[in-house]
C-alpha cells in the first residue's frame, strides 16, 4: 500500500489483494491498512465497524478525555499489528500438517523430532494470541471510555512468560507489547479501573524480560579493567619544528583525504541533552541537592560536551613540513582557525632554529606534557565554573561600519554565535567593494540555543578563482580582523539596543544589538490591517489558492536559485531586506515578482520563516500542540504512526495543505544536502519550532526557565517535524480518503 501520490489507481489496487500465482502452499498475507480491526472479515456483527480514529479530531476537553483518545489509538494500532501477527503464525502452521503426516511413511520431509523442533509450541502461541485478539477486538470496536481490556493484557502475559517456548518472533512480540504497555498506562488516569491490571501486566512482561537477561552467561558482561590508566604515557606520532612548519597556499596544498561529517542529528541530540543537564544541575542546586548526584550529572554533562567537541569540527586546517608531509586538522569555526594561525606565526617571529629529535629526547618532551593542565582539561564547559545557562532566544545584531583599513578592499562580516561551546556561522554581511571604510548598516536576526558568546568575523573577498581550497572546494577569503564579545544577560537582555564597537588587529567594527527571550518570541500580533498578509489567518490569506501565494512564491525562488546555497534556510537573511519584502507582500504589490528575483536569497528564506512565525496561531494550531506532543511520545510504532496520521486529518484543510505542501519543499532541498549542506534534521531544527509551538497559556503553565523550554519543548517539536519529513510521501487525497492508517511493523 503507497501513502504516495494523488494519482493512486484503485484497480491496480484490487489486484494485488488476492494471492500471487504459485504460493499454493503459503497463505497471501495483506499487510496493507486494510487489515484493521475496522475492515477486516474477523470483525464481528457484520456492520461498518466503528472507525478508531474519529474524523472530528481530538476531541477537545479536560485532560483524562484527552488521555482515554490516545488510549484508543494506542489499541487501535496494536490491535491491527496483532492481526497481521496471527496471520503469520497461521502461515508458519499450514505447512506442518502435510509435514506431519509425511513424518510417519517410509519417505519422511523430516522426522516427527525435527518437526517439533521447528514449529516448537507455535500452535500454542497462535491460540494464545488469537483468544486475545478475539477478545480485545469487539472492545476496540465498540468504544466506551470506562472499557476495561488490563485483564487481557494480565492473561496474555501470564501465558508467555516461559522464555523456552519462544521463538525470535514471540520474544520481539513480548517487546513490543511491553511498549505499548507503557503508553497505555500513561494515557490511563489513575482511578480508572484498568490501571492496576495495566500495572500488574507490565511488571509480569518486565519480570520475563529480566530473566531472559538473567539466562545468558555472565562471562559475556566481564570485562577487566585498564590497569594502565594511573599510568598514562604519551606516544609521540609526528612533529613538525616551528622553523620548518610553512602553511601551504591554496594551489599548493593536495586534496585531503574523504573526511566524514558526524550526522547532524547526533550533535543536534547531544546538545539538547547537554542542555537538559544543566536545567538538572540548576535544579539540584536550587533545591540543595547531594553533590554526589550533582557530580553524578556533572560526569554525564562532560561526557556528552567532549562527544560534541571531538565530532563537530569540520573546518580543515593544513599545516605542512617543508622537508616532508602535509597534515591536517578539523576545527570548529573559521575563527579558531585564525587563531591557531596566528599562535604559530608569533612563535614563527623568533629566532628558530631547526632540529631532529632523538628517540630518548622525544620520550622526555612527552613526558613533561604532564605538568601542563592544560593536557588534561578539556575545554569544554563543564570544566568551568560558569554557573550561566546560556541565552536562549533571537538575538537582533545591526553591523554598522568598520574603519582602520590600511588600503581599500572588498569586505564583508560573518557573525558566528556558539552553543555550548560549538561555534556555527549565523549571518554574512553583503560585500562592500573598493573601500577602506564600509558602511553595511544591515540587521540580522539569530536565534541562540543557550548561547554565551558573539563572534564577529571581518574578510576581504577573493575572486581569483585560481585560489581554490582543495579540501573543501572553496574559494579562500582573506580575514582581515576577528573578535568576540561575552553575551552578559544583564546588559544584554533589555528591550532597547545597545550599541558597541569591537576592536581586531587595528580594526574598529561598530555594531548594535538587542535581545528577545524565547518567551517573549511565542507572542504573536494579529495584523491590524484587513487585507495584510504576515499576522492574518491562513484560511484568509489563501482564499482564492490552495496555499498562500506568499509561501508559493517563496518556496519557487528558493528552488529556481537557493536550492544548493551552503546554509540555505539556517543562514540568516538581512533584516532589511526581510521587512522590504514583508512590506511588500502585505501591500500586494505588483512588483513582487521583480523584487523576489533580485533579492539576496537568504532573506527570502528567512521572509518565508517569518511568515510562519508570525502565523496569529501556529500551522499546526494551538489545539492540537498537545496531541502532537503525546503522539511524538508514544513508543509503538504502530501506535505512533495511526496518532500522527490522525492529527495530520484533523488539521484545517488550510492548514493541512499548506503544511503538505511546505513538507515535499523541504524534501527537495535535503535531496542537496551534499552542495547546501542541509539535512532533514537541519531542516527539522529550524522549522520545527516555527511550526509548532505552545500557546502563551499553555507554556507559562508548565515551563519555568528559557532552557526548559529549548531542552524539552524544541526537542520534541524538532522530532515531530522530522517524523513528518522522513515519512513516506504523504497526500492529501490519500489522507482524507483513509481514515485508518496503520504501521505493517509486527
């Protein structure tokens, strides 16, 4: 069964339904949507069957309403992959009868021992399960919140608790009802009668889980310990002296080796779990907690920010021997790479000569790195004393001017703000050409994610396309100055800018800036005009289309010239040029169409981020942020998947559209990640808050702190959005026309 396209040929369907030619032995198993409890020939009474999934939506209400809803689809789901279940045990049992039947001629397929060896105790576990889904089914069916199915559960995992009796199939079956477990007692309110027998199941399938545990030998888990790690030596590997260290020009260096990037969201997870850390850390010590457990959370804070260090630099840094080889260095941002540069060049300046090491010279030098702290302090910052949590939230910078270039040139500034540590470039000025004092005057708009540090980057822009960097296949740029300014929350968290200048290498770059938390972004102004387009409805804004010109018109420039631009949606756009274009949107201007082809594509890019921001609601609406967030949280697959089809029908068809037709977009563009560098899960992180977030009730109600609301909240809206991403296409048509969608996992 195909989610696919609009073109869905409901012949080519039908034939496929019965069994393939030649499997006269093995029955046809439909692993299709349409063996749910709702269409299938087991259900009982003949009638239409009562969908699981209704097509007015969550029904809005007081929690335990909510809570019984997901209980439903939580069943509906299980109940369809149990289904499929017991067909594959009838499949398995078929050919035993003929198998047993031959055991007893003088031509045996295979001995009477052999046969119950392989089909070991598979009648058994068929009938088990088939009672149970003969039981549960009718229930399902004929939905009452007060129904009571915990008994079913108890009996059936009383049944296979014996760990002998069991084949692959079964133990993974037990697994997954040990999962669907969990999600149904967290959407069972405490004093509803199935709550103990809900509870009494899941302790007897985790008791049986434990003793398989139990069963395997021992000797696997043990491992001794390195006696050598009081004992720590160094093992020298290459050295270059600094008399003969030379950096090689672009032209000159050799291509370097295929490195391969860590997966975007693996360092995305590792930052949202350093950041719940530290809330825990916060926490224990607001509340006076044990230093063992905070020391306990400070060694998981440390494991994951030195996971974070080591795979996320991607910057190349070559130095190279000029009697011998080239060596190459990952770095984190193009920042560090100047300074490791101009450490070396300043040694460089004094009178070096060169040298050769002997073996016992090099074992002494090695030695001594003992006495230097710095060897074993990672700099990660965890090790320091900063009790601050970061900011989190949009950060708006103005770069003013520069002056104090000693001769004209073609410049421009990058912006670079860290998250826990992990610098990533944010902005870029446009090129100011021929000048020894530009004048950017352009604002951009950053969002921080418990960031500490601004850094401001000042280049001259090459054009010779002979100076090619090998490693990356870009043109090298000149930097000309750098600094870094600390993001101190008193000065900066104020609702006025504040202007500064930073200083580098005799160079004066003056800048403002201001702050708005996280908190503060989640408040959306209606517009005040009628016929606007950023703050009125969707319904309003695409009256006469399917989606809303604006989000149209936006997505086919990105495509026609962005599609491949390095950072395209997570770069920000200059804010000038965002408001040019959201003035003339919202003035429905005839120019539009002039004015997008000649617009930096970035602030395109960020005019469409806008757009959706400044939605009166969220795409994917207030009510069912909820229900989004549950849905997210379920751990059977199958469960997962009917919920979040479910919520995706019950969307307004304004919304559903649009959301649809943004979702095939961002697939098109992480089709390029290799040239823009933007995979799913980029693409995910940016938009995924911008599409789904809490209301201002709702997330005054349960968050606390600005990094409560990043480590929790945007980890779960993120994950939403790539579920939806990593989908098989998913249509319109199709959805509205199926009202049961069920995983084929078993």
């Amino acid at each position: 069964f195909s989610y696919g396209t609009d073109e869905y040929d409901g012949e080519g369907n039908e034939e496929q339904k019965g069994p393939p030619e030649g499997s006269e032995t093995m029955p046809y198993i439909d692993e299709s949507p349409t063996m749910s409890p709702q269409l299938s020939a087991r259900s009982q009474g003949g009638g239409d069957g009562v969908s699981p999934t209704p097509p007015e939506g969550l029904a809005p209400g007081v929690e335990a309403g909510k809570g019984l809803e997901m209980r439903k689809l939580v069943l509906s789901g299980f109940l369809a992959s149990e289904e499929i279940y017991i067909n594959q045990l009838e499949a398995l049992l078929l050919p035993m009868k003929p198998l047993k039947a031959t055991a007893t001629t003088s031509q045996p397929v295979l001995t009477i021992q052999q046969i119950e060896t392989i089909f070991y105790k598979i009648q058994d576990i068929y009938e088990i399960h088939k009672e149970f889904y003969d039981n549960l089914c009718p229930k399902v069916q004929q939905w009452d919140s007060q129904v009571t199915m915990g008994h079913l559960f108890q009996k059936l995992e009383l049944k296979v608790k014996g760990p002998k009796a069991l084949l692959y199939k079964p133990i993974d079956r037990v697994t997954r009802s040990t999962l669907v477990l969990h999600d149904l007692l967290k959407h069972t309110p405490v004093d509803h009668p199935d709550y103990p027998l809900l509870q009494d199941a899941l302790r007897i399938s985790q008791n049986f889980l434990s003793s398989i545990n139990e069963d395997i030998d021992p000797r696997r888990t043990a491992v001794t310990t390195p006696k050598g790690e009081k004992h720590q030596q160094y093992d020298c590997k290459w050295y270059i002296p600094l008399a003969d260290l030379v950096f090689p020009s672009p032209e000159e260096s050799e291509a370097s080796p295929q490195v391969h990037p860590f997966p975007d969201h693996e360092l995305e997870d590792m930052k949202m779990k350093i950041s719940a850390l530290k809330s825990e850390i916060q926490k224990e010590k607001a509340n006076k907690g044990q230093s063992r457990a905070i020391e306990r959370l400070k060694k998981k804070m440390f494991e994951n920010e030195f996971l974070l260090l080591l795979n996320s630099p991607t910057i190349p840094f070559r130095i190279h021997n000029r009697n011998g080889k080239s060596y190459l260095f990952l770095l984190s941002s193009d920042y560090e790479r100047s300074e490791w540069r101009e450490a070396i060049q300043k040694l460089q300046k004094k009178d070096l000569q060169a040298f050769v090491l002997s073996s016992v010279e090099l074992q002494v030098l090695t030695g001594s790195c003992f006495k230097l702290r710095t060897v074993h302090n990672i700099p990660v910052t965890s090790n320091k004393d900063d009790e601050s949590p970061g900011l989190y939230g949009f950060l708006h910078v103005i770069v003013h001017s520069a002056k104090g270039f000693k001769q004209s040139a073609n410049l421009y500034c990058t912006l670079e703000v860290d998250s826990f540590g992990y610098f990533v470039s944010k902005a870029k000025t446009r090129v100011f050409r021929d000048t020894a004092e530009p004048k950017w005057d352009e604002e951009f708009e950053i969002e921080l994610e418990g960031s500490q540090s601004l850094r401001i980057l000042c280049y001259e822009k090459c054009y010779d396309k002979t100076k090619v960097n090998k490693d990356n296949n870009e043109i090298v740029d000149k930097i000309m100055g750098k600094g870094q300014i600390q993001l101190d929350p008193q000065t900066v968290e104020t609702k006025n800018w504040h202007t500064d200048v930073i200083e580098m290498n005799g160079i004066k770059v003056e800048f403002s800036m201001k702050f708005t938390s996280r908190d503060m972004s989640l408040k959306r102004t209606p517009s005040k005009k009628q016929t606007g387009v950023f703050g009125v409805k969707i319904s309003v804004v695409r009256e006469r289309s399917k989606v809303p010109y604006i989000v149209r018109q936006c997505v086919e420039e990105v495509e026609k010239r962005g599609i491949e631009e390095v950072g395209i949606y997570r770069i920000s756009g200059v804010a000038t040029d965002i408001q040019a274009l959201k003035a003339v949107f919202d003035a429905n201007n005839k120019d539009i169409l002039l004015m997008l082809s000649d617009m930096d594509i970035n602030a395109i890019a960020g005019t469409l981020k806008l757009y959706f921001r400044e939605l009166p609601e969220p795409l994917l609406t207030d009510r069912l942020y909820p229900a989004f967030m549950e849905g997210i949280a379920l751990s059977d697959p199958a469960a997962k998947e009917n919920c979040m089809m479910h919520l995706l029908r019950s969307l307004p068809d304004p919304n559903l559209i649009t959301f649809l037709f943004l979702l095939e977009h961002l697939k098109r563009v992480a089709e390029k990640e290799p040239i823009n560098k933007m995979s799913l899960h980029n693409l995910a992180t940016v938009f995924g808050p911008t599409l789904l977030r809490p209301s201002e009730v709702e997330s005054k109600a349960h968050v606390t702190s600005a990094a409560d609301i990043w480590s929790h909240d945007v980890m779960a809206q993120v994950q939403v959005l790539l579920y939806y991403l990593q989908h098989p296409p998913i249509s319109f048509a199709e959805l509205k026309r199926n009202t049961l969608y069920f995983s084929t996992d078993v």
